[in-house]
C-alpha cells in the first residue's frame, strides 16, 4: 500500500468518525465509496420507507405497497421507481444501475434489506 493510499484511508477514516461523511471500508461492496453528503443518503434511503406516492392508482404499485407495508417485502422495482420518481422532481437523485447497486448494499449493511435474489426485503 503506498503512502498516498495509506493517509488517504486514514483521512477518510478520521472524517467518518467524526460524522462528516461516510466509508464503509471494511466492506468488500462498499470500501471504494465515499459519501461525502450523509444528508443525501438519509433522504434516498427514507424515500424507501415514506408514505406511498399520491399517485398510487397503478394496480401494479398497488400490490407492490401492499407487499411492503403489510409483509415487509420491498421489491427492487418498487424502490427504483421511487429513486427515480424523486430524482425526476428534484433533480436530486436519478439512480443509475451502479448507484441502485450501491444503495441496495448500503441497505444490506444494515440490515434494512437483504437480496433474495428476485426481490429486495
């Protein structure tokens, strides 16, 4: 590990203990990540568990929601079409296939969800 490398980590690792951003360096999915926006990412991740959309006439959201509020079961569907929704109105967020990868990751560090392959819970 050359010495940039090595004051690099030790830098990011003293911020991340302060608060002032996230790494999550002991986790293969994550380590290369820096959040730099805590605030950011507390937003993306709330998206997931806000009320539904007012918009909620599509029989196919309608089940999806019915499976997360009364089974606990978020499908990936559900959560890229919220990303997404919310990065069209705010300009804030647009998930990208990487940045959904990473979040689902973020989501299984901490055991808001886990892959079951097929659907995201």
């Amino acid at each position: 590990e050359s010495g940039g490398q090595a004051d690099f980590e030790e830098l990011v690792k003293f911020h991340h203990n302060l608060g002032h951003l996230l790494h999550f360096g002991s986790n293969a999915h994550l380590r290369d990540h820096v959040i730099i926006d805590v605030h950011w990412l507390l937003k993306v991740v709330s998206l997931l568990f806000c009320p539904e959309p007012k918009d909620r006439q599509a029989k196919k959201l309608r089940r999806q929601y019915d499976m997360l509020t009364e089974d606990g079961i978020l499908l990936e569907s559900l959560a890229i079409q919220r990303w997404t929704q919310h990065g069209k109105k705010t300009r804030m967020y647009t998930a990208t296939e990487e940045q959904r990868n990473f979040l689902f990751n973020i989501g299984e560090h901490f055991a808001l969800f886990y892959d079951t392959r097929s659907r995201m819970v």
